[in-house]
C-alpha cells in the first residue's frame, strides 16, 4: 500500500540527503516561512526565488525550499543564492521521498510540515510552486489577513506571460472563456450565498501557487491524507469543511508557468496538454450549467440558515425532497458538526448536487446566460464595474 502522507509528521520513508541554511536564517525570529517544492528545476527556482526577494514587508519571513528526488544542480542553485550577500532567510533540504510516493502532493506536504517546524508558536506558512512568481505585496497582504483573523488565504494563479507564446492560440481562448464563466459563477453565488468572512470580490480556486494559512490552521488538518495530485484543492476543502475562515482573495495573483512539460503528474501542465490534445475535454468540475450553478447556490443558503436556525418539520421535509435525500441522511448530515461539513457530507450524497461539468462548446452560451442573469438580478454597480473588467490567463 502507498505510504500515507499527512502534516501531522514526517512519514517513514522520507531521507533526507542534505540541508543547508545562511547565517539570515539562524539568526531570524520567522513570522512566516514560504514552503516550496521543487524537482528538477535548477533552471526555474532563481525566477521565484527573485520574486520573494523583492517582497514588501517588514515581516521577518523564511524561504524552505525542499529539493526532492532531483535529477539536476537545483539544490545548488538555491544554496548559491542563499550565499549572496543581502539574500534573506534562506533554507534549502535535499530528500527522497517514499516509494511510490514521489509525487507533488507528498512533496508539498512534507515541505509544508518542515516549513511549519522553524516557526515558534504563532506564525504563518506560505507556499508557492518553484515555476511561480509571487507579487510584491503578497506575504503583507497575506500575513495582514491572518493577522485579523481569516485561518487561510487562496489567491489565484495566473499565467506567465513569456510563457503564453508557446501555448496554441485555441487554448489560450478557451481558458479565457472559462475564466470568464467563472467569474459569472463566482458573482451568482456571491449575491444568492454571501458569506461574511468571504465577501465579494472572490472566487474559488485553489493553487499550490498561492496559499498561505495559520499554523494552527495547519493542525486542524493535519490528519489529512494528502493526495498525490490536486493536493492544493484538497487542503483547501479540508479547511472549509473544517470551519475555517477561507479568504479567497483577488488581490495578489501569483505568476505561474505555462509549460506544457511539467514536473507534477496531473498538474497545470498535464492538464493543457490533455485540452490540447482532446479539444472536447469537459470543464473543470465547478462549470457547470447557470441552472445547476443557481440551484446549489441557493440550496446551500437554505442549508446554511436551517444549520444555524431551527429546524422546522416543513422545512427538513420540503429541503429532503428538494435533494432526494431522506429525512434521516439529512438530519445526520446537519448534526455531523460545523456547517463547512455538513455541506460536504450533503454535497456527496444528493443525487441533484452531483457535478456535470460542461463541455468547451457550451462556454459561450452558459457565460450569455449567466451575465443576462446577473443583469437580472440587479447587483450593485461595484460589482458590475469588476465583472467588466475582463480577464486574462
């Protein structure tokens, strides 16, 4: 059986080969620590490496950079910049991971749980993708928030733009429209389920590129078995269906690669090659139609309030049919604790929450739909001014 990869601890089967720290990292009193994976990307690491560099911040942060099963000089590229003068806390660790488990999840997790490891009580763990360029003020804004209260921030990730030459010209417009739709989607959701720790503007990605959450956030999942692709997805609805306080935000999208070639199996580059060579290929999960979109919008407002309020026998009877669910699957399911997983628990088993993804050829027509029916519902002007301000890979 493969090895079970959680934060709690580092799993038997992890070596680790070498590590290195600068005299930065020994002498600092580290409020956040920014964990990346990195394989084979001797070539890449120096871009990301620039970009926290240039961060904005008086926060004291660490940067823990987690060489794993490389083939290349990346471990010496990473201890090279950490030796220049100047350079900011800096630690590079060299391992193998387990058999069978040298995948991007198990990498990220073990950098994350070494990350979390240097911090003292409080603190923050970021992480980001060895191909990816974080903004200036991300680690500020990020820290700030959690610093106020929000348990994780999901930011966006958008495409380099030396990188978008080399993708083909259909892609790249398919990836507009679906961001296009998306955006619709967020808004509809945000005006018929607004939630006050996640107000408008925001959206519902979930990158590896761009996330950051408290350590104690940290240890509310760290029983989690991380999964050995779409590990930044997971994380994310772990925290939420944990309760956490998810953050969203809009603000501060991190530059990623566009490779077609990448280093994680089912990653971002997996993902276009696959669109490139199967046009047809459907949606991500979450475009789906405006109606279905609509209907589990609404149904988890009607859910959210028979959570938190009493719960009627009209009202349990009337959302059981609603979701082809009986009586009894519902009531365990909103006794099962906080809402975030009572919603996953209901999601799962109602036959009308199922997700039908659409296909490419459909884009255009849902995201007519979808805009006609946000004119419909009158949302307020701020909100149709970030709506138009377009969207870009």
């Amino acid at each position: 059986m493969p090895v079970e990869i959680t934060l709690g601890e580092i799993p038997a089967g992890v070596s680790t080969l070498r590590s290195w720290s600068n005299a930065a990292w020994t002498d600092a009193a580290l409020r956040c620590v920014v964990a990346i994976p990195a394989r084979n990307e001797a070539h890449r690491i120096g871009r990301c490496l620039d970009g926290l560099a240039r961060q904005q911040t008086w926060l004291p942060f660490g940067v823990l950079v987690l060489v794993n099963d490389s083939t290349d000089d990346t471990f010496v590229e990473v201890v090279s910049r950490g030796r220049r003068r100047g350079c900011g806390p800096l630690m590079a660790v060299e391992a193998a991971l387990p058999a069978g488990r040298c995948d991007a999840g198990a990498a990220r997790c073990v950098a994350m749980h070494l990350a979390g490891r240097e911090l003292r009580g409080e603190g923050a763990v970021f992480t980001t993708d060895a191909d990816s360029v974080p903004p200036p003020h991300w680690i500020a804004r990020y820290s700030a928030l959690i610093d106020a209260g929000y348990d994780a921030v999901a930011g966006l990730a958008r495409l380099l733009p030396a990188d978008m030459e080399d993708i083909p010209r259909s892609l790249l417009h398919r990836r507009m429209c679906e961001d296009r739709y998306e955006i619709c989607l967020d808004a509809i959701e945000s005006w018929l389920d607004p939630v006050d720790h996640n107000p408008w503007p925001r959206h519902y990605q979930a990158s590896g590129a761009n996330l950051a959450l408290s350590l104690a956030a940290m240890r509310r999942v760290s029983s989690m078995a991380w999964p050995a692709c779409g590990e930044d997805k997971a994380l994310v609805r772990a925290l939420e269906a944990s309760d956490c306080r998810v953050r969203h935000d809009t603000a501060q999208p991190v530059l990623t690669s566009g490779r077609l070639f990448g280093r994680a199996r089912g990653g971002m580059a997996d993902t276009m090659r696959k669109r490139i060579l199967e046009p047809d290929s459907p949606c991500d999960e979450r475009l789906e139609t405006v109606e279905r979109a609509y209907f589990r919008a609404r149904t988890r407002r009607l859910l959210r309030e028979l959570h938190a309020g009493p719960r009627h026998a009209e009202h349990l009877h009337a959302c059981s049919a609603r979701l082809r669910l009986t009586l009894r699957m519902l009531g365990d399911a909103l006794d099962a604790g906080g809402f975030g997983a009572a919603w996953r628990v209901i999601e799962s088993a109602s036959p009308r929450l199922a997700r039908q993804p659409i296909l490419p050829s459909q884009l255009l027509a849902q995201c007519a739909r979808g805009e006609a029916l946000l004119a419909r519902m009158h949302i307020p002007s701020a909100w149709r001014a970030d709506l138009s301000t377009g969207t870009t890979p």
